[in-house]
C-alpha cells in the first residue's frame, strides 16, 4: 500500500553495493549523486519517518567510502510525485489539498498522467514531463510555493 512501500534497497541492495562502488570507483569516478526523495523518507505520513531506510542510506553511504566515492545527496522529485507522474512527494501531501490517491482518479481525469496505469508497450514516449502543468502537479506546487498568498 502507499502507506507501506519501503523505498529500502533503491538503487541496490547493499549487498550488491561493493560490487556497483568498486566498478564506479575503476571507471575513475570519485563522485556520486544520490536521489532521495521525500516520499522514502516520510511516506506513512508526515509525522512517521523511516529510520530503516535512513539507516539504509547511512550504510550505503558508509560502503562507498570505502571506494573513495563523496556521495551528494539530492533531495529529488520530478513533477511532485509519484501520484502526479513522477517522484518526489508522498500521497498525503496530495490528499491534504483535497485529492484522491486511492484510485485511478487523478489519471482517468487528466489531472495526471501515470505510467504505472499502461501496460507495457501502450505508454507514450516522453510524456511525464507534460504533468507539470497538469491539475494535480500545478496545485501541489502552487500551494507548496505560493500556499500564503493562494491557499
């Protein structure tokens, strides 16, 4: 369920992490971006944080200094969140300003397009980007960014 996805294991599980660190780290890279986003941080809801996951990162970020990697930590999203086409956000945020991400709604009323509701082949290329000025990414971040002058 949104409430209980574990985010634990993204981009790899741990213990596939010396094997990935040390092939970047022979490829001479020294630098790493590591996504995180707010949904795998405060996804149950906003006073929940998981710690299983923090701790995830910590020893993540422990394994690939050990292959003289630095790890900058982007806190990501694109396009709000999953539930808007892209990442970022958790669900409550959505249902806080009044949407339904119970269902398909936000897709079959074109307030969103969803990937995860095509089957393979039927997904149009490049269309994520185009959520940012749908209904349900343009109200999250007017609120989030104008929410004084416009909530």
């Amino acid at each position: 369920s949104k409430q209980t996805i574990s985010f634990i294991n993204s981009p790899f599980p741990l213990n596939e992490a010396h094997e990935h660190f040390q092939r970047l780290s022979n490829y001479g890279f020294n630098l790493l971006r590591l996504t995180i986003t707010w949904e795998a941080v405060v996804h149950e809801n906003p006073n929940v944080y998981d710690l299983d996951y923090l701790s995830y990162i910590s020893e993540l970020i422990d394994i690939a200094s050990l292959y003289g990697l630095y790890v900058i930590i982007d806190p990501h999203q694109d396009v709000w969140s999953r539930f808007t086409g892209g990442d970022g956000a958790p669900w409550w945020t959505l249902d806080a300003a009044g949407f339904n991400t119970d269902d398909s709604s936000l897709h079959d009323s074109g307030a969103a397009f969803l990937h995860f509701l095509y089957d393979g082949n039927d997904v149009p290329k490049m269309i994520w980007p185009t959520n940012y000025g749908k209904l349900a990414a343009a109200t999250m971040f007017t609120l989030f960014f104008g929410g004084d002058t416009y909530a």
